[in-house]
C-alpha cells in the first residue's frame, strides 16, 4: 500500500526519470568518445568520467561497452530513446501515406539524409571497429539486415503506388535502396568533400528516382 499521500508512487516516478537521465548521459558520452577517440580506445572509466558518475553506475544504468555501442547506435537513428521502432516513426508514417511516387522518393531522401546528420560519425566508428571486434560487427550486420527490410517495405510501397520501373523487380528496387541508404554518399560527398546538405539531397534525389521510378 501507498497510504493516502501519494508519495510512494511520486518517489518511483521521480527514480525512473532521474535513471533515464542518467542512462542519457551515459548513451550521449559514450557515442561522443566512440566518433572522438573510437570505440576500441574507449574505456569504461572514460564514459564514466565524461558522465560524471562512476563506473559502477555505467554498468547499472547500461551495462558494458557492447550495450554502450548498440544504445548508442539506437538512438543516434531513430534521434531519442523513446521505445519507438523506425517504422513506426511519424516520417515513415508520412512516406507511406505518399502516393505520388516522386514525391515518396523526396521524402525518403529526406528522412535518410535526417538519420545520416545524426549516425554519421559514429557509423564510422562502427565499421572501423566491425574489423577487429566481433560485437561492432554483429551490430553492422544487424543495421544491414534492417536497412534491407526498410527498403523492402519502401519498394513494395513505389510498387503499390504504381511506381516503380516496369522492367525492375520489387526486390531489385529494394536492392538498389539499399545500397543508396548505406550511407557512404552522405560520409564521403558531405563529410569528405564538403558538400552542402541541399546539393547533396538533390543529387540523392536525382539518383533514387532515376534508379527506381518509371517514367
């Protein structure tokens, strides 16, 4: 029983928020010291310490550095914490309400190029580190397979809609997605040879609908 004040269940309330802040932080420094210093250099003791809490809080709040990594990665592609999967986000919502095939493929550019500004620098740190640690290289194959099921789902949406070439196969469609929602694009045009965002989303835009989208 909580008595008739109420305060137990404002206590448990008022611990929930302050632990997801704190994991937050913890999520935020460590993504932060992955893009800096990668993620195999990263210490424990570091996150930590760019926290402000102990090691042992790090542990609690999200457990080792491959929990780190995942959360890290999460969050850097949906932009929070919420328990909300990317298919349920309200920018797919919008992609699959589309019906005018072009005008599907511009949103689509849009919503990848919004994900890529977030996971950029630490999807870097994640293939540097896919080489040599077997977690970072579960976790990219994991981001590999959702990216196919989400191109999968775009494709068979053009197909619906009534747009996808008449000589290309729904799944060759998703093939081609794929690989345009890898993100490489955006890391060596806008990261590497500075590119401005709007350039970069035009050519995106130029190239998805040339590739998939009929006449």
């Amino acid at each position: 029983m909580t008595g008739g004040n109420g305060r137990r269940p404002y206590r448990s309330d008022l611990r929930a928020r302050q632990a997801r802040e704190t994991r937050r932080a913890v999520v935020a420094a460590a993504a932060d010291l992955f893009v800096r210093h990668g993620y195999a250099a990263t210490t424990l003791d570091a996150v930590a310490d760019a926290a402000g809490v102990s090691r042992k809080t790090v542990f609690n709040a999200v457990g080792g550095k491959p929990a780190l990594l995942k959360l890290a990665w999460d969050q850097s592609l949906v932009g929070d914490d919420e328990p909300v999967s990317m298919a349920d986000r309200p920018a797919v919502a919008q992609i699959v309400a589309t019906t005018d095939p072009a005008e599907a493929v511009a949103s689509w550019v849009d919503l990848m190029i919004e994900v890529a500004e977030r996971a950029a620098g630490l999807a870097g740190a994640v293939v540097a580190a896919a080489d040599t640690d077997a977690d970072a290289a579960a976790l990219l194959e994991r981001s590999a397979t959702e990216r196919l099921v989400g191109a999968r789902a775009f494709a068979g949406h053009l197909r619906a809609i009534g747009g996808l070439r008449d000589d290309l196969s729904t799944e060759d469609a998703a093939d081609l997605l794929w690989a345009l929602n890898e993100g490489a694009g955006y890391r060596l045009l806008v990261l590497e040879r500075g590119w401005s965002v709007p350039a970069f989303r035009e050519w995106m835009v130029r190239v998805a609908r040339a590739s998939v989208l009929g006449p």
